[in-house]
C-alpha cells in the first residue's frame, strides 16, 4: 500500500489537499498522529513542486481530532535548478494547525555507502509484536506492523531503567514501496522513545517533526532505530535512524517530546 492510500489524502485543487482524520491516522488521544501529517504535507509538495523531498520539517500549532477535515495548502516559495524551497499549510476552516518547511530536489554526488552502522537485530519474523494496551483503543498503532527489535514491549515495562536507544520494525499494510510520506510516518516513532530508558510507559506528543531522506531504497520493513538524548523538564529530544532489511540508510527523523507517565 502506497502512503498516499493509506492515509487517505486527496487533491482538490493545484496546490491544496484534503485528508480526512480517520482512526487509522490518529494517536490514542484521539487526534491526528503527527507523522500522518508530516507524511499527507510531503504527498501534497511532492505532487505540486514535482520533485523527491530532500528535507523537511513540521511546527504542530494544534490538534486535528478524530472526524475533522484537514486542508493543505501548498506554497513553492524558490523554485532553483537543482531545488525547491516550499512550505505548506494546515489548517480546520480557519484555525492553521501546521506548518511545515522542505527542500525538495535532486544531485549527483553520492557515497557509496553509509556513515553511521545499523544496528545488529533480529529480522522481523523473529522479534515479538508491539502490542497497545486495549484501553488506548484503535490508533494509527492497531494499523501499522509493529515488531520490537530492541528494548521491552509495553508488558515488560516495570520501572527498571534501561538502555536510550530502542529500535523498531515497522511496515505498512501490504508496504511494497518506500517514500518520503512513509518514512514520516515512522519516524513518529520516536515520540515513545522516552519509555525504555525510564522503563515506564510515556506519553509523547510532538511540538516538531523533522525528516531527512537519504535512499528510498524498497524495503519491506523499515527499521526505526530510536536513539533518545535528554529528557529535561518534561520536554525529550531523539532521534530516529530508518534503516532497509538490508542495511541501507532510508533517512533520519529527529523531534522535540512533550512528555509524561501513562497514568492507564
């Protein structure tokens, strides 16, 4: 399944994008999950600019809820050569609840290998599923494949503090391609970092959301390897490193966490 699909965005006119909030895309609070925005603002400046995302990054103002129509209204600010410098909007009628700032584009110099290691973990079918606590009810979480590749399900989490990095295998329904709006997606993820290195079930909710593609490379599985750096006055910060099966780097995702203790 294509991103576009799954989450449902559609085009209404040139530069402006309709997603409607659905349970698929929303958190267990009942309002759009951020990285389906992220995700549905790169399906619209793709689409209008006509290039790959190099980079992006989203300013959440406010919450979309659940059955609420979002509008994008896309804005190629500096169209050069090699790149375009575009932003785009969210908004509910009138109230903007996003902004989001990309570079989209192409070059040619390339290193044939990546500068950072992908974890050693086991392949998907060997690693145990994440599973939602029931009460949180159907979220984006009950609709993506989600396998623990390191640190503890939601089940082993007891207090004990441990290790801040964690990671993820992630997939869509049917994932046959990967994109810029997918990697988006997952790494949202990164907003629950915060529950290994506590050993608690945290809530995080993003302020930003910043994505970089490297090599959309066509992978199954997408590894979201979760290293968490500081938690400070109820505000995180981490990282995500989005890897293919076989050990190309897809991008990286990097974000600011409200933060608190799952009191369910």
């Amino acid at each position: 399944m294509e991103a576009r699909e799954f989450l449902g965005i559609e085009q209404i006119a040139e530069s402006r994008f309709r997603l409607e909030v659905t349970e698929k895309v929303i958190t267990p609070g009942q309002f759009l999950f951020g990285g389906c925005a992220l995700g549905a603002a790169l399906v619209a400046l793709e689409e209008v600019t006509q290039r790959p995302t190099i980079w992006a990054s989203a300013h959440y103002l406010s919450y979309a809820p659940t059955g609420s129509v979002v509008e994008f209204d896309v804005i190629p600010a500096v169209v050069g050569g090699h790149v375009t410098q575009a932003r785009a909007t969210a908004h509910i009628g009138d109230k903007e609840i996003l902004t989001i700032n990309a570079a989209l584009g192409t070059g040619t110099l390339t290193s044939p290998t990546p500068w950072v290691t992908m974890p050693t973990v086991a392949a998907p079918d060997e690693c145990p599923p994440r599973r939602i606590p029931r009460q949180m009810g159907e979220s984006i979480f009950t609709n993506l494949d989600t396998r623990v590749a390191l640190g503890r399900t939601f089940d082993e989490l007891d207090g004990t503090p441990g290790s801040t990095q964690s990671a993820l295998w992630v997939r869509l329904p049917g994932q046959l391609t990967t994109s810029a709006a997918t990697l988006a997606i997952f790494g949202d993820y990164v907003s629950g970092g915060n529950s290994e290195p506590l050993g608690l079930r945290v809530m995080g909710r993003s302020l930003d959301n910043t994505i970089r593609i490297a090599n959309l490379a066509p992978t199954e599985w997408v590894l979201v390897d979760i290293q968490m750096h500081a938690l400070v006055g109820g505000f995180a910060q981490g990282i995500g490193f989005l890897w293919s099966q076989d050990g190309q780097l897809l991008g990286t995702a990097s974000q600011t966490i409200a933060a608190k203790i799952w009191e369910g």
